[in-house]
C-alpha cells in the first residue's frame, strides 16, 4: 500500500470516529469498542495465514487489506499516529545484523 493510499484510509477512519455517518461499518466498530476491534483484528490476521496456507495469491491479498483496514482501526481507536508507526518501519529498516538466529522453542514450527 502506497504511503498516500494509507494516509488516506487512516484520514477517513478519524473522519468516522469524529462525525458517525449511517450505516458504516467503520462507526459500527468505534461503537462497539475496543473488544469488537481487537476481535476483528484477530479474525482476519487468521483469514489471512489460511488464504495464504491454501496458496490463494487473490484471496491473500484481499484478506491482507481487511487486516491492514482493522489495524488501522484500532490504532485510531487508540490515539497511535500513522507517523508513529512509519517512523518505526523507517527505523527499522535501518537496522542490520538484527538476526537472532533460532532459539528455543516449546512449539513445533
């Protein structure tokens, strides 16, 4: 997602939570709150490992969008800045020989 497209979706987000405008989905959420987001959140980060695990390139990309649509939600919902979390990327990818290499587990993966 291009850095405008996602400035966009976020600007029309606090547009929501600022002026509710019927039937949308986005002030649905704001109204049901924190525990209907985070859900919503968990639910398509799920949608998105099973599309990916069936190999369904279109269905992935389709579930990556409602995921990133959800997390943008909820960092509204929670006063996060979309500059706050670009400039974490920006730091991120700054950094180089961050691997940890394989720790231990209890899991199988």
């Amino acid at each position: 997602m291009s850095g405008s497209t996602w400035r966009t979706l976020y600007q029309t987000i606090v547009d929501r939570q600022l002026e509710k405008a019927e039937g949308s989905y986005t002030c649905y959420l704001f109204e049901k709150g924190k525990d209907k987001i985070l859900k919503k959140c968990g639910e398509e980060c799920s949608e998105v490992i099973i599309a990916s695990k069936n190999g369904d390139n279109k269905e992935t990309v389709m579930e990556i969008c409602d995921l990133i649509y959800h997390l943008t939600v909820l960092m509204v919902n929670d006063g996060i800045q979309m500059d706050d979390v670009t400039a974490e990327l920006r730091r991120r990818s700054k950094k180089i020989g961050n691997y940890k290499g394989t720790t231990k587990s209890d899991h199988e993966t």
